[in-house]
C-alpha cells in the first residue's frame, strides 16, 4: 500500500514538474508588435580620420515573427520601419544656433538567431544576434533654427527643406545610397506577452553615394549606428 501511495505521489509531481516547463515555453512561432525610439548616428571615415555628428533622436515600428528552431533556439525576423540619420549643431554667422538634420527612414529586416531562456512561468530573458538589411525609402536634409541645444531640439520643427539625400534629382549620383546592411545585437525581457527591448545596429555599408574612385582613393565612407529601445506585444 505504502508503495501505491509512493508511486501515486510521484506520477503527480512529475506531471506537475512537466506541466510547469510546458507553461513555461512560449509557442513555436509568434507573431509580435513593437514601437519606440532609437538614437543614430552617422560614422564617416576620411583619409584615416573618423567623425559623426551630435546624434538624432528618431523613431521605430515594427512586426514581429519567431520560429523555433530547437529547444530554446530561435530565428527571429520581421519588418522595422525606422528612421535613420544624424544631426550636426552649429552657429551661424547671424548669432544664431542652427542644427542639420539628416532624416533617412527604410524598411529593415533583421535575420536573428535568438536565445530565449526562461526564467519562471512568465518572466523570460531573450538576446539575439545577426545580419539585417535594409532599404531607404525616403529622406530629408533640413535646417532649422533651435534654441536649446539638446538631443531633441528641433525633431518636430520643419526648418528649411533640402530635398531627399535619396533622389538624383537629375545628378548621376544621389547623396546617399539606399540600401544599408549590418549586424544587429539585442536583448529583451518578456513578461508574459509583454516585452521590453533593446537593441544596437551596427552598420557595415558605405551609404554615401558618389564616385567609386574618389572613395577608394580618400578611403571616405559613412556608417550608420543605431540604439534602439522598444516597448512590445507578443500574439
């Protein structure tokens, strides 16, 4: 009897240690939502000589999708609408602080290879690594006259308009290229469908556009960098 009884206790435990790990996994594949804010810069290299400017303040959306590939292995993929660039903060020969702002927006995708770990039932770590690769879909070089200097000074005042650093505009050349590549690392904590993220976007294309030669010869590009921070929502 007493044997029985052992046995019963442990056939419950195990199905309640087994239930926990299963509650504990999250699905095969999920589709998510996310949106935030992210911090860019522009990295140029010249004749041996490396600059950026004083760093924009921008936004991202996203959508989501994680496949399992085994145990807590994951591919992670999904299309970002984020918006590139830099900012350069000057005086001008009038008295007045004047801020450039290079505004590149693309659609993104990232191709990762992501760990999820699972911490209790509803509380998950999750970091991720790999390529990405993006396209430019429109851009904006504009001036504006600012009067603090901050991060955030002048984001959303139109200023005086340049063009798109996209478009020819009948030149054989653009300002800037629109495809950007690179490698993306992240990091995020779920809790429950909730997610929490950030991530670092390191870009590896030259996106200047131009003539081949003078590049080679100056040894000139520029890279793109981007922090991102993303609030989320795991289907």
């Amino acid at each position: 009897m007493k044997k029985v009884i052992l046995l019963a206790i442990m056939a419950v435990a195990t199905a309640t240690i087994s239930q926990a790990q299963y509650r504990s996994q999250p699905k095969s594949s999920r589709i998510g939502f996310r949106f935030g804010g992210n911090i860019d810069k522009i990295v140029t290299t010249q004749d041996g000589k490396t600059e950026s400017g004083d760093g924009l303040f921008a936004f991202n959306l996203a959508l989501t999708a994680d496949f399992r590939l085994f145990s807590n292995l994951y591919l992670t993929t999904g299309a970002w609408y984020i918006t590139k660039g830099d900012a350069h903060e000057y005086d001008n020969w009038d008295g007045g602080t004047y801020k450039s702002i290079s505004s590149l927006s693309y659609i993104e995708a990232p191709l990762l290879v992501s760990y999820l770990l699972p911490v209790t039932n509803k509380f998950r770590i999750k970091v991720d690594v790999g390529p990405y690769a993006a396209f430019g879909l429109v851009g904006k070089y504009r001036v504006v006259e600012i009067t603090s200097s901050s991060l955030f000074a002048g984001i959303f005042d139109s200023g005086e308009d340049y063009g798109d650093p996209f478009k020819k505009d009948g030149e054989d050349y653009a300002d800037v290229k629109r495809l950007d590549y690179g490698v993306r690392f992240g990091g995020a904590i779920e809790l429950g469908k909730f997610t929490i993220g950030a991530a670092y976007d390191y870009g590896l294309a030259n996106i200047l556009d131009g003539d081949p030669e003078f590049f080679k010869h100056h040894d000139v590009k520029s890279c793109t960098r981007t922090l991102l921070i993303s609030l989320g929502f795991n289907f």
